[in-house]
C-alpha cells in the first residue's frame, strides 16, 4: 500500500454511518440504569475511560459531555458501576446530530445507550461514525436501526501503533481526534 511506504501504520477502518429519521422510543427515559453525565460521577467516566485508552482523558470528557439538551450526555450502570457512556452533538445543518463518543463494555449496552439517545432527538439525520471491528455493532446499527454507511475512513498512525483497543469503542468523535 501507499501509506505505508510513507511509513503509516494502518490501525483500524472506521464506517461513517447515517440515518434521515430517527425513530422516537418514549419509554427508554424512564430507563432506571441510565443517567444524564453532568448529574452522574464524572470521576467514575474518566476512570471509565482511562481503562479503554491508558491515558486520563478528563479535559476532553468535561467537554465532550457539556451538552445544552437534557439527556444528550448519558451513562449507562449496572449495580453502580459504569457500563459505558455516550454523547450526541447537533451539528451546523439543521435538525442533524452525531453520535459520539460512545464506549461501551458491549453492544447490548450500546443499544441501551443509543435508542436512549435518539428518543431525545426523533425525526432528525443522524450520523454516528464507528470502528468496523465490532461486527455485532455494525448490525445493530445497519439491521435494526437502518443506518447507510456512506463512507469509510483508516485510522492511521506514523512510527508505532499505539495498539488501542476497539472491542469498547463504538463510536468516535471525529476521524480527526486522535
């Protein structure tokens, strides 16, 4: 490959994924392992995170998770400990959004986290851009919730991989975030 004469290591592809409509699910607000971030234990996200990428992310989670909309920040627990966390942004056009970051200790509970998500923003586009390791996750969003992948990305790093795992990735924020 040509990137990799440049001297790039190909770490990981990730799918960009979109829907025009998304569906409303009334009832997941009432979901009692679901909790808005700035309410919840934001220390306990950043341990959460720290765990998936080995460095503390504490700046970029204040930030990421700093939403105006009430339940667009959300973690999911289980007996008091972190299941996974996720956040969707609007974006400049209209009535669009993007889902992301979203880790998560397995798909079922990225389901949990995204229908709770969507049921705050019905009827609107929403993107959500995903590494393509996890084909339980790719499923759930092609099948069952009838997202289009609209293009793909490489994750590439120069010098060394920094070996991140993907297995609790299951959306990024942006191909560009590093």
């Amino acid at each position: 490959m040509m990137m990799e004469t440049l001297g790039f290591i190909t770490a990981w592809h990730n799918g960009c994924f979109k829907t025009k409509k998304t569906p409303f699910f009334p009832e997941l607000g009432q979901n009692p392992s679901i909790h808005s971030i700035p309410k919840g234990p934001l220390g306990r996200v950043v341990e959460y995170v720290t765990e998936i990428f080995g460095v503390d992310r504490r700046l970029i989670i204040m930030s990421w998770t700093k939403t105006e909309k009430k339940g667009t920040s959300l973690l999911v627990t289980e007996h008091d400990k972190i299941m996974g966390y996720c956040v969707v942004r609007p974006l400049q056009e209209t009535k669009c959004h993007r889902i992301g970051p979203l880790y998560a200790l397995n798909t079922a509970e990225t389901q949990v986290l995204i229908l709770a998500l969507i049921s705050v923003i019905p009827d609107e586009v929403l993107y959500i851009t995903a590494p393509l390791t996890n084909p339980s996750f790719i499923r759930l969003l092609t099948n069952d919730l009838r997202l289009k992948q609209i293009n793909e990305t490489v994750r590439m790093y120069t010098k060394k991989d920094h070996e991140i795992s993907t297995h609790k990735m299951f959306a990024i924020v942006d191909t560009n975030v590093g």
